[in-house]
C-alpha cells in the first residue's frame, strides 16, 4: 500500500487460491503509481469426525493469522451446513469492528449462554455449543476475511479463507420418563408422621420442566411447579400453616409430600401425578403427563401404652452442682403424640411436696411461684430435649433441693380445631441428695523449704479442699507476723489476698526494697502459692492461710459459706554460711630498730564474690610470753567501706603517724610500721569481718575469722663498741704532768654518740676504792656523764680534755701531786638515738688500765738561785723589765688567737669550766663531738 500527498492509491493483487473465493479487487490507478499487498491470510482448523448426544456440549478452535504490514481488520464466523448442497447457517460471526453477531436460528440460544465465541490468543479463536441439539449435526468450519480501509474511509475486503469442515454427529436423547411413589410402610398409628416420595427418573433432567401433583383419594392435595413453588388446595392450607404439612422439591427428581400428625380420616390411597412441558424451536409447548401408582395408607387410632422413667445424673450431688434428672418416655408402638409434663419436689420427710414446673404439649413452661425468680437468673430451666425425653436442671444446687422429685407425663393427641385430647397418664420419681461443702471444707498449708538463707527464694502451698468449683470459689488470704527483734508477739498482718471474684489485693505489709513478692493461682486450681524471691530478714516469721468459701446465688450475688485457717508455718531466712578462710600459717620477723614492719593478711576463701570486708589489725606486746600472754589490742580497723579507725591502743602510743594500712587486692590487706622501736616487739595478727549485702540493702557481719600470728622482734643495732684495752705504765715527778687517752677504734653505728669517764682505783686500808676523774655526757656536757667527778671544776682546775679526733679522747691532769698516783681507765658508753628521738645507752666498755706513779721532786735550779742573794735577785728582779715587755707582747699575741680559739670551742660545743667570757656557740645538731682542749682558767 502507498499513499501520496496529492490523490493516494491503492492497488490489491491476490493469487489465486484453489477451493478458496478470490477477494474483490478494488483499483484506482493514477500515473503516480502503485503498491502489491501480498496474501498472507491463514485459516487452520483441525478436521476430525465428531458423535455427540443430545444436550452435550462442543468446543472447536480455530487458527487465524496474516504477515500483512499494513494496518487491516479482520472478521472471523463459524458455519454449519446441514447437508454438502444445502447453503450454510450462519452460527456465530465476529466482525471486523469487533462486533458478535449469531444467525437468525440461534440468537435465542446466543442469548442464553448456549452459544458463544471466545478469542483465546492473539490468533486463537474457540466456538462452544452448550446442550447441543439433532439440528446441530452438520459440517462446521470457520471462515475468515482480512479487510482493508480506502481513503474513502469505506472497507474492502482483501481476501477470505476457510478451514478444513468438521463433521458432526448428534444423536436424539431419550425423552420418556418413569415416576416412582414410595413411602416407608403403609400402616400407621394415629399422630406419627407421613412421608410420601415421588422419584422421577429421566434423562437430561437439569434441562427438562416438570411439575409435580399429589392426589388423596381422587381429591388434590397440592401441586409442586417447575419454580418448585407449592400450591395446596382445600383444608391441606391450614395444616401446612401450621406445620402439620410439607409439600417440597427435595433434588431435581425427587418431590415430597409430608403429614406431621395423621388422623384417622387420613387414611386412603395416594399417588403422584407429573407433567413435562417441553418447548420446540418455534417456541410452542408440549404437556406430557404420568400417573404413579396407587399407595394405600392405614391409620390406627392411639392408646396410651406409655413407660416412664426418671434418671439422674447422681443421686449425690455436692452442694452448688447441678440437679439433672431426665424424665425418658418409651412407648409400645414406638411412637409418641403430644406429651405433657410436671415436676414435683417432696422434702426430706416426705411429708411436703412443691410444685416446679410444667411444660404442656405444645413446648411452653411455666414456672412455680417459688422458682421463677430463680428460673430468670437461669438457675432452673425445664425442657424436651427429644421427642420422648424431657428435661429438669436445677443449676447451683442448694443443701435445700435435696428431696424425692417426680415427673408427671401426660400423653396427648390433637383434635380438631387445634384442640388436645389426654389419653393418659404415669408418674416415675427418684431422690437426690445435695451434700453441703461447709463440713469438708478444710485448708492446708505446706512448705518445703522452712529454712532459707538470706537472698534465697521460698514457696508457700496454700491448698484448699474440697476442689475448686466455679459456683463456689475460695477465697484465700495470706497473713504474715514478722519475727524481728523488739517484736516476739506482733499481730498477724494481712499480706495479699486472692478475692473469689479472682482479684488480687495486697495487703499493708510491704516487703523488703530487694525481695520480690509473687502470687501464683491456676483458675480451675485450688491450689495457692505464695512465692518469696531474695528473701531477707523481714521474711522471717510465721506465714498463715486463711481461706473463705464463698457461694454464687442465683441472681449473681455473692454470699461467704464459712471461713477456715490453716495450720501455722514458721520460716526462718538465716545468714548463709561463712566460708570465709585467712592464711593461719604463724611467721616471725626479726628486725633492726628504726627499720619497717610489713605484715600481709591474705584472704584464702570468701562466701561470695560480692562480699566486703573489714579488717581489723591487732597486736599482743609481750615482754617475755607467748602470743597468749598479754591482751590483744586494736591498732587499726578498715571497714567494709574502706573507712579508717584508730584504735585506743594506737593512740594512746601515738602510733597513727607511723601505722598504715593499705589494701594489694582484694584478697591481700597489708599493715605497715614504720620506725620500727623495741617496744613494737610482739604478736600481730589481723581479724577479717565479712559483710554481706541482704536483699534490703542493709550490711550485716557474715563472719570473722583471725590469722595466724607474726612474730615481730625489734632489736637494737648489733654491738661493735671496742676501746683500746692495752695496759699501760706511766711515771712523773711531782708537779709535773700526765696524758690519759681513750682511743674507740670501732663503734655500732655511725650515728653513735659516746660518753666517757675516766676512773682511777687506789688501795685503801678498806681495800681498792675507785674514784671519777672527770666524765663528759653523750651530749658533750661536762660532768653529764655516769659520774661526778672528785675535783670540782673551775678556773684552778688541774684537768685538761681534748678531743683530737673522731674516735680519740684524751684527758690530761697538770701539776701532778703524790696523790694523782692510781690505777686509770676510762669507761665509755655508746648512746643511740630511737625513732622517737629519744637517747639511750646502747653498750658500755671499759679501756685498759693505765698504771700511774708520782716520783717526789728532785734539786733544781731553783733552789740554788734561792740560796744566793745577789743570784737571787738577779734572776728575780733584773728580769721583770725585759720580761715585762716580752709579756705585752705575748699578750697581744695571744689576743687575736683569742677569738680564733673561742670559736673553735663554739663549734666543739665544749662549756668551759671557768669562763670569762659567759655566751659560747654550740650546735646540738652536730653529729661529731667537739674537740675541746682544757686548761687551768681557760680554754684553748
């Protein structure tokens, strides 16, 4: 196809195609040209020979497609040809505009859903023939024609193609049909029930019409039309109104005709009468109709042959169970007519009987005065549970239902005009017994865990019996009286309550902070647990179960049967064992004085890994004894908060700036001494309290446990003193002079300082007397030493002390007299300073002796000059001029040295036995002595 801008046209070629129609060929040809559209139109259908039976159904697909590339339509129909040389019936066509079309002889089964084509794909096109028909038979094949618009906007067909035929074959059904009246006996008693079936056997049933009619003896009951809608005739309208007749269609073949209650004039013959209207392709109708055979139906009239019995469901029944008793009515004939009802209670004497309630034939109670309330709240409820059995249930049963009930049953048949005639009577009775809960209603209450410890959980058993009955629920309230100090006869308090309405209220006893209280209650249990998580020591006590019995009434009120309480249980929540365990190994310490003590406390087990400790460190200051000798007293206490406390002890020695307590781990405490003394000798040890946390927050002492002992022993320095022990001899004339020495060639520690005495021993008529020569103290005071000395110190003192060196003292005694002679020896004394700044003696140790002898005075110059007077005055009096001036100027000499000298005595630290002048610098701060050098009336 081409198409131009001035005058477009269009140019079909088709090839021909044999046994196919060649399409019209449209051509309007201008000199501008023309275009070839190629046939590619396809029409497949599969061929095969079909049989088919009347009021089936068919379905054929058609295959129709084309290549052509330009836009064009396509129209699809399926034919029928009866016979090869009659012209084809147009079944079903779809038009180019997409519009179905059915021919003229099936639009009506077009209409009705018969007959319908259906696109299944883009090429696939499916005709369905529902209740196929003996005009149906024939040749089918599909036809399709491609169409293309002219520019005219008119539309040509282009070509048109036809499937292969399909044969097919429809054999007539069978339109006769069979009717069959059945029924299940023909004998009757008066007031059974009748059912009269009439069966229609044919074939294709779901599309035939049929209408149905039932005949009493030559007279009509009612008929049953193709809408299965009934009518009835004559007096068969009010029975139906009543119930007393059924007319209905059960399935498409099967019709019933059902009389509730028969009557004597009931019986007769019966039959079934069916018509079928069939409708023929013009629409006309055609009745064909059949008659069932005759049913001869009997009907005996009705005498009372009735049994009753009455049943219970128990002769012993708990109190708020129910009462049912079943009045069961049998009869000869197997069959009942219309029964009535009554129910009487007698008491437990017999001797009073009640009305309850009656139910007439036709189902309606009614109630007794002094049961209806009771029956309004559901408590009672008579009624037919079957055609023979009837009913009585007394819900909640009382201990006052108990008694001798009866059931009157009266049989009845209907009359006319809705009326009932009595035809008997019999009576049946049974005697209930209603056992009341109050006398076996008991409470018990168990646990197995009487003892817990702190932390630890407990259950409670609260059970109740008899069972839990939803008409007679418990009540039950746990009481508790606690067991704390200060309150041995406290009141029991409440501590929740499960409510028979199933609430729970918690009383005005509140647990612990830590301790968590659970209440557990199964509804259709009578079992109450009490549960206590993380118990402490406001859980112990006495627990105590008081259970209600509560009772539902009729009109849903409330009312308490009895109230019980359950034996006492006593639950102790105690501390939980210590494990606590410190190393008990005993240990000793030697150690030098001024030095530090250190002592562990390890902690070998725990209870728990939560558990705070408070260590406590002790001490036993024995002279002599053992650890056990002497009283233990407290140094120091950390507590579990980390909190430390001096003991009395500690304070009263002044020990908090030397004693401390630290902690390594958490298992390792340390206490540490530092500067050591001699009078910190003893036992320690150290006492660990372990505290637990309880489930209120609250510390409390778990255990303590003490240590083994560590021996301390302070000593003093180990002692070097050594003074020169050699003895020597010296000889002097009198007035002359001696030097005594004292050497200390070794000494404990270098922080010693000495005191020295010189002694001397003479022999006496009493025997050796020893007297102190001159002594000097530790401190480097004269005379402070361990002695006094015989000669009084002063400005005419014969005594000279030097200190040359460190380790060097020497004494020397000018003018020496005849009774200067004597054994000498110095003693010396080595003084150490404690930690407490406090001096004291170390050792002593005595030096060699020096033997001393004075020898009488010799001839000297000096008597000769004395016994020459001009010699004498010579050498006595001539002189004093020169040596006069020689003095002044030794003098002045000697003054600048002077104050040379009398600082170095400041710094020995030397006091002078006779001073001129009074101030004299000394440094108590000076570890070595001074070197002092003593004169008569001066020191140098």
């Amino acid at each position: 196809m081409a198409e131009q801008k001035s005058n477009p046209v269009w140019q079909h070629f088709t090839k021909p195609t044999p046994g196919k129609a060649r399409c019209n060929i449209c051509s309007r040809l201008v000199s501008l040209g023309a275009e070839v559209i190629l046939d590619t139109l396809s029409v497949t259908s599969h061929s095969q020979a079909l049989s088919r039976v009347e009021g089936d159904s068919l379905q054929l697909n058609c295959e129709v497609s084309r290549q052509t590339l330009q836009h064009s339509h396509l129209s699809v129909g399926w034919y029928l040809r009866a016979e090869p040389s009659t012209p084809p019936l147009d079944l079903l066509t779809l038009s180019r505009d997409f519009v179905l079309r059915a021919g003229t002889p099936y639009k009506q089964r077009f209409a009705s859903g018969d007959l319908r084509l259906d696109k299944m794909g883009s090429t696939a096109y499916r005709l369905t023939i529902h209740r196929l028909q003996p005009a149906d038979q024939g040749l089918l094949y599909c036809e399709a024609s491609e169409w293309i618009q002219d520019p005219d906007r008119s539309w040509y067909s282009m070509t048109r193609k036809q499937s292969e035929k399909t044969p097919l074959k429809v054999q007539p059904a069978d339109r006769d049909f069979n009717i069959q009246l059945s029924t299940e006996r023909r004998a009757y008693m008066t007031g059974e029930p009748l059912e009269l079936r009439c069966a229609i056997d044919a074939q294709n049933i779901l599309e035939r019409y049929f209408s149905v009619s039932w005949v009493f003896s030559s007279s009509p009951v009612a008929m049953v039309g193709p809408n299965a809608v009934p009518l009835l005739a004559g007096d068969y309208v009010q029975r139906e109104t009543t119930g007393q007749l059924t007319v209905r269609k059960e399935s498409q073949a099967v019709y019933l005709l059902r009389l509730q209650n028969l009557r004597p004039e009931d019986a007769g013959k019966y039959i079934c009468r069916v018509t079928e209207r069939e409708r023929t392709l013009t629409g006309d109708f055609i009745d064909r109709s059949k008659r069932s055979r005759n049913v001869q139906v009997t009907v005996q009239p009705l005498r009372s042959n009735l049994t009753v019995s009455l049943i219970s469901n128990s002769t012993d029944i708990e109190e708020s169970g129910t009462i049912q008793l079943m009045c069961e009515i049998q009869s000869i004939s197997g069959k009942v007519a219309g029964l009535s009802v009554t129910w009487r209670r007698l008491d437990r004497n017999g001797s009073t009987e009640q009305h309850i309630a009656a139910l007439d034939q036709e189902g309606v109670v009614k109630l007794s005065p002094a049961y209806s309330d009771r029956a309004a709240y559901g408590g009672i409820r008579a009624e037919r549970t079957d055609i023979d059995t009837f009913s009585l249930s007394i819900y909640t049963a009382l201990p006052s239902d108990e008694g001798q009930y009866e059931c009157e049953v009266t049989e009845w048949l209907p009359g006319p005009n809705n009326t009932w005639d009595s035809i008997g009577e019999k009576t049946a009775a049974t005697y209930v017994m209603v056992q009341g809960k109050e006398p076996s209603f008991f409470v018990f209450a168990s646990s197995r865990t009487p003892s817990v410890t702190y932390g630890d959980s407990f259950d409670l058993q609260c059970i109740v019996k008899p069972q839990h009955d939803p008409q007679m629920p418990t009540a039950v309230t746990w009481r508790f009286q606690p067991q704390l100090d200060g309150l041995p006869d406290a009141a029991f308090r409440d501590l929740m309550t499960f409510s028979h309405d199933g609430m729970i209220r918690w009383g005005d006893v509140a647990p612990g902070p830590g301790t968590r209280i659970t209440v557990e209650h199964a509804t259709s249990s009578s079992n109450f647990r009490l549960s206590v998580n993380r118990a402490g020591p406001r859980e112990a006590g006495t627990y105590l179960c008081s259970a209600q019995l509560w009772r539902k009434n009729y009109n849903h009120s409330w009312s308490m049967v009895t109230e019980r309480n359950s034996n006492l249980l006593g639950i102790n929540v105690l501390k939980p064992v210590s494990k606590l365990t410190l190393q008990q190994t005993n240990q000793s310490v030697v150690l030098v004085e001024d030095g530090r003590i250190q002592i562990n406390c390890s902690i070998v087990a725990q209870t728990s890994l939560e558990a705070q400790h408070a260590v406590l460190w002790y001490t036993r200051r024995s002279g002599t004894g053992g650890a056990g000798e002497a009283q233990a007293e407290l140094l120091l206490k950390v507590d579990q908060e980390s909190a430390l406390k001096y003991g009395a002890f500690a304070e009263e020695e002044r020990l908090q700036s030397r004693v401390q307590a630290e902690r390594l781990s958490s298992q390792v405490h340390r206490l540490t001494l530092h500067r050591a003394e001699l009078a910190d000798s003893g036992y320690y040890f150290c006492v660990v309290e372990e505290w637990l946390s309880d489930p209120s927050g609250d510390w409390y002492l778990l255990g303590r446990e003490a240590s083994g002992f560590t021996k301390v022993l302070v000593t003093q320095p180990e002692v070097h003193l050594q003074v020169m022990e050699a003895d020597t001899n010296v000889t002097v004339e009198e007035a002359g002079s001696i030097r005594l020495g004292c050497s200390i060639p070794s000494q404990s520690s270098r922080d010693s300082r000495f005191s020295v005495s010189w002694y001397v021993s003479r022999v006496v008529h009493e025997g050796v007397a020893e007297d102190c020569v001159f002594s000097i103290g530790h401190d480097a005071v004269f005379g402070n030493g361990n002695c006094s000395p015989a000669e009084v110190l002063g400005p005419d003192s014969r005594l000279r002390f030097e200190r040359p060196s460190y380790d060097l003292y020497s004494l020397s005694v000018q003018r020496v007299q005849p009774s200067d002679r004597g054994n000498y020896s110095c003693l010396v004394e080595e003084w150490l300073q404690n930690p407490r700044g406090v001096w004291y003696r170390l050792t002593t140790s005595r030096s060699g002796i020096t033997v001393v002898t004075v020898l009488p005075p010799a001839s000297t110059l000096m008597s000769v000059v004395c016994s020459s007077n001009s010699l004498f005055y010579f050498v006595f009096f001539y002189p004093f001029p020169v040596f006069g001036l020689l003095f002044i100027t030794i003098l002045l000499v000697r003054y600048k040295s002077h104050g040379t000298a009398k600082n170095q005595e400041a710094k020995n630290g030397a006091p002078l036995l006779w001073i001129k002048e009074p101030h004299i610098n000394y440094s108590p701060t000076c570890l070595d002595p001074p070197a002092l050098g003593l004169q008569s009336g001066c020191v140098e």
